[in-house]
C-alpha cells in the first residue's frame, strides 16, 4: 500500500470490499483516491518519488516505512490496478509486470534454481513452450512434459524432486480441459508449487485457487485490456510468495509494467466481466453453428457436448470461454482461404478483444515449436483458431458462413 495522503478525514463508512460481488469488485477494488477526490482511478505517470527529509528515504529503503520508492519496486496506479486483482481472485496478492510472458518466466523463475524440476503440461503457449523446453533447461532446471489430460502421467511425473508444477488450461489453440484439483492434489502430495496458466479462462470464468492452486498467472494483454492497447501481466499468489519469491526476482531483473499500461487495464477490468460473460454466450452459439458447416472436421468448444472434456470443463468453468478452435479438411490451403475470405473477422493472433480475431496457429503461435510438438499438441494444419469478440452474433456467424463454405 501506498503512503497516507493528506487529504480530508473520510466522511462515509465504508462496505468491507471482501464481501462485495465480483462485479463490484471489478469496478471499485483496489481504488486509493488521492486527496484531489478525482471520480476515476487517477494514473501516476512518473518513474520515482521525492522525499519530505533523508530520514524518510532510509526508513522507506530500511523497509520500515512501506511509501513507495522507485518506479521499478512500485507505483500508486499499478498497485490499485494489484490490489483489484487480488480482491476479485480472493488472493492475498498480486504482482503486476509488463506482459503475460512476464508473468509466466517470473513465477516459474522466482522458484527455481539450477538441478530442480519442473512438471508441466505439454499443450502450452508457443512461447510458454520455449520457456519450459529451452530457457529454463539452459538454466539448469530439468523439465519434464506430460500429456495434461492423463492423470496417470501427472502422478507418474511428479515426484518428491518435484519443485513445481504448470498448467494451462483450457490450452491455446487446442482447448484441452486439464483437472486443476486432481492435479493440484497430486502436487501437494509431493509438496511441489502449482502455477496455472488462466488466461484463456480469465477470473471470471475460472478460480484455480479454489481448486488448490498456488500461483496463477496471466496476461493483461488479452481479457483484461480487451481492447488492443496495451501489453501487460500479473501473477497472483500469496504475500509469502510475493514477498519472499517475486519480489527479490521481479524488482531486481525489472519487468514492470508501465503506470499507463496498468491504469489501462485497471479500467478495463472495470467492463471485462460484461466482456467475458457476452463473448462466451456469442462464442457458444458460434461455436454451434460452425459444427454445422460442410468442411468443418471439428469443432473445439469446452461447453460443447462433443468436447472430449465437456463434463470437466463445465464443472471447473462457468461458460466456456471466449475461443473457438476448429479444423477445416484441406490442411493448410483451405484454412488460409478461409482467412483470405474472412470480411469482418480479422486475421490476428491476438486474443480476447472486441474485434473477433482468427489466425492460423501453426504459421504463426505455433510455428517455433516444430511440426513434432504441433502434432503432439494436437495443432493440425487445417486448424484455425477464433476469438470471438463484441460484434453481433448474427454478423458472425455470416462473415464464418461465407468464409468457410465456399
Ligand atoms: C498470450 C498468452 C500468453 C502471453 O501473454 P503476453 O501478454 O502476450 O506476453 C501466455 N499464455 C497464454 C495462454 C496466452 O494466450
């Protein structure tokens, strides 16, 4: 928390945020009005901070004084947009960097130091992917990749050398569903950390922490800002974590997020419930009606009755999610045709936006990984994948129509 402003002594009793609705929280969590009394949340946009008497500033570096300090430790604007985040997730915290990927290599890195081990999921991110096949090992961290959806797998793979353990579900672009609480158990069974990948699910739809998570992380870039403005992450843990892992590693190696990049996505996640909830219901029927179409071989939907992990992912979501993945017969020529013929969708890899978005995850997400790993991830040729944003359904499902009977 920010120093004590001068400003007048509150007037009004206020509500205990933990016992407001989500909504509520989106909305009001993590507000520190300054003493200008200003209706939005106000952006701090500097990079340090001046001192009253030399005393203060060694008492804030003695750490006896919690003010803020400098821009790479903190930031008024950046912790409103933390402490929301936390609020909604029921965390004790969270800690805000400057992209998903920050995220990811920041909660797995804080935690791991050379000859450890690490579990993960296969069907990762692309980049996600390289973190845990190349960086990390470079490191000397020990990797081990396990068929997400196989139990026997994870209980094989964990071990009592086991330091932590990551998963992404549901996975980009393949929308496998992955047991966050039996796989949460069997970590704990051998005490390693579990750190889950949510941001194809996003708080609204997904609580990992309920389910036995340690650590989630994710990327602002995506739901939270929903419209294409800014890059942006956070990790959301326990204070223990945060204090006694992310920060010596977050504030010393300097991934922070810029004060405009969170006062972008503190507002955004103002709008992201009413977003997420109108994206999944649009996302549903869209999904339904490319299953309908000549061409299509398959449609990839968690809420859907043909998912192979319908039934889990209905339990563990509350919709299912934004994303649709599908895959076309003709491999990779009719996929771009599709893309080519798209007149409203836009071709991009980005995710989570108001604008619906398509691309073709194994020329352009998935590409670095490798024909092997693709296959093994299940990412075919023909496979497209649809972020269906704000636009009317009815429009949609036109422009999908068009584009994919040809
Ligand atoms: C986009 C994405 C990331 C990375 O987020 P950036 O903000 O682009 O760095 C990580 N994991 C998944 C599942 C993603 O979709």
């Amino acid at each position: 928390m920010g120093p004590e402003l001068t400003g007048p002594e509150p007037m009004k009793v206020k509500s205990d945020p933990r016992t407001w609705g989500d909504a509520t929280k989106l909305v009001r969590g993590g507000l520190d009005r300054s003493a200008h009394g200003e209706t939005s949340e106000a952006l701090y946009l500097n990079s340090g901070f001046v001192y009253d008497a030399p005393e203060t500033a060694e008492r804030r570096f003695a750490g006896e004084d919690d003010g803020y300090v400098y821009g790479r430790y903190g930031n008024p604007t950046v912790t409103m947009f933390e402490e929301r985040l936390a609020l909604l997730e029921g965390a004790e915290a969270c800690y805000a960097v400057a992209s998903g990927m920050a995220s990811v290599f920041g909660a797995l890195a804080c935690q791991l130091k050379a000859g450890d081990h690490l579990v993960s999921s296969k069907a990762l991110f692309g980049s996600c992917y390289q973190i845990v096949t190349s960086i990390l090992p470079r490191f000397g961290i020990r990797t081990t990749l396990v068929d997400g959806t196989d139990l026997d797998a994870w209980k094989e793979a964990v071990t009592a050398d086991t330091k932590c353990v990551f998963l992404e579900t549901p996975s980009n672009p393949g929308l496998e569903i992955l047991d966050i609480e039996a796989i949460c158990a069997i970590a704990r069974s051998k005490g390693a950390t579990v750190v889950v990948d949510n941001i194809f699910a996003t708080p609204i739809l997904q609580r990992p922490l309920t389910y036995g998570a340690d650590v989630i992380v994710y990327s602002g870039t995506k739901h939270m800002d929903g419209q294409g403005r800014v890059l942006g992450g956070a990790i959301v843990s326990t204070r223990k974590f945060k204090d006694e892992l992310l920060k010596p590693f977050l504030r010393h190696t300097g991934p922070s997020i810029s004060p405009f990049n969170a006062w972008v996505l503190l507002k955004g996640l103002e709008t992201m419930k009413l977003r997420v909830e109108a994206q999944s219901h649009a996302a549903l029927t869209v999904a339904e009606t490319i299953a309908t179409l000549p061409g299509v071989e398959r449609v990839l939907y968690p809420h859907l009755d043909s998912h192979p992990q319908a039934a889990l992912a209905r339990k563990q979501m509350r919709l299912g999610g934004t994303m649709v993945s599908f895959e076309v017969s003709g491999g990779k020529q009719k996929a771009f045709e599709v893309l080519r013929r798209l007149r409203i969708i836009d071709i991009s890899n980005n995710l989570g936006d108001a604008k619906s978005l398509m691309t073709h995850p194994a020329s352009t997400t998935h590409r670095n990984i490798g024909a092997e790993a693709r296959a093994a991830m299940g990412i075919t040729d023909g496979m497209l994948r649809l972020s269906v944003g704000l636009e009317d359904v009815a429009d949609l499902i036109g422009d999908l129509k068009q584009a994919v009977v040809s």
